[in-house]
C-alpha cells in the first residue's frame, strides 16, 4: 500500500497544508467541545457511561475535564493519523536537509 492515499491535494504546497491542518484543528476542537457538553447533562448516555465508570454519584468538574482532555487528545492523535494517511501530512518534517522532500513550495500554478 501507497502512502498518502489520495494524490491530488499535495501537502507540499503551503496553501494546501493549511487548509489541511486547519480541517484536522477545527474537527479536534469540535470534538472537544461536543464530548464537554455531553458531560454538563447528567440525564446523557455519555455521562452515565463515565458516570459508572467512575466512583461516585456525579461526576466531579475535575473528572470531566480530565475526561475531555483524555478523550480530545485521542482524537487529536486519531485524526492526524488519518491526515496522514489519506493526505501524507506532516511527511516533510521526515526528510533530510537538502533533499527533495524539503523542498517546499507556498504556491502551485
């Protein structure tokens, strides 16, 4: 198998390892913040599940924040696998210097 997956958008131009990068932050804050909120309501299956994972009636402010972090940090390391994988992200920090990996461009025309 072939990596990165899908060709066409190349991640040596800067543009498009922006954009990239900027899906990947913005999927992982998303996901940060929707795992928060399924913690405030106590009647949520997510909050039962920790819930009964956990000692104790409710969950405490400092369980669910490590909760959130615990589970956005997995995020994070899942979804910049993926990035990996399909698009070849972060393979330009691999090469030597002077090769032809680190040859990196700001623009494609």
């Amino acid at each position: 198998m072939r990596f990165p997956l899908i060709m066409p958008i190349s991640t040596d131009v800067f543009l498009n390892t922006f954009l990239i990068d900027a899906v990947c932050v913005a999927l992982i804050a998303t996901i940060g913040i929707e795992i928060r909120q399924l913690l405030v309501d106590k009647k949520n299956r997510v909050y039962s599940y920790f819930n009964s994972l956990l000692y104790g009636k409710d969950l405490t402010e400092f369980q669910k924040v490590s909760i959130t972090f615990v589970v956005t940090f997995l995020s994070a390391f899942s979804v910049y696998l993926l990035a990996y994988l399909l698009f070849g992200l972060g393979t330009g920090m691999l090469g030597v210097k002077g090769s032809k990996i680190n040859k990196f461009k700001f623009f494609e025309f």
